[in-house]
C-alpha cells in the first residue's frame, strides 16, 4: 500500500495528491493526520504482502485439479498464517 492509498482512504474529501500535499475538489490544500497515515498503511500491509505470495491462479488451478480442494485450502491458508491481519 502506497503513502497516497492511505491518504485517499483516510481523508475521503482529497481528491488530488501532489508529493505530500492533498487537496480536495476544489484545489484547497486538505491538512491530514501523518500517524493516522502510517497507522493505516501498518494495519493494511497484510494484504500487498499476501498478494505477493499467494501463487497465480494458473497454478492454484492447478493445484486444485491435481491436488483436490484440500491442497489447495494448504496452500491459501499457509499464506494467511505467515502474514495475518
């Protein structure tokens, strides 16, 4: 999750972000909360860490014509446990 992600989800009034300034619709700069920022890219960064290691849908295909539904739920939840929420 990048910085602007987590600004456009914590301040839902910006609409535009240019470095680290943020401005509504009608160019006004919008302050935001810089902890608030970080806290929710840390409570959020389980989900681009198991995007990443989750395999392709080739190969969860795959696993689940070879190995059967139960391979397949080891695989997933093996990547649920090393990166929970």
């Amino acid at each position: 999750m990048t910085k602007h992600e987590a600004i456009y989800a914590v301040v839902p009034t910006v609409v535009v972000i240019r470095d680290d300034e943020a401005f509504d619709a009608d160019g006004n700069p919008v302050a935001y909360d810089e902890a608030a920022v970080r806290a929710y890219i840390d409570a959020n960064a389980y989900k681009a860490q198991r995007a990443a290691a989750y395999p392709s849908i080739q190969d969860q295909l795959d696993l689940l014509y070879h190995g059967g539904m139960d391979a397949w739920k080891a695989a997933i939840t093996a990547v649920k446990e090393e990166f929970p929420k």
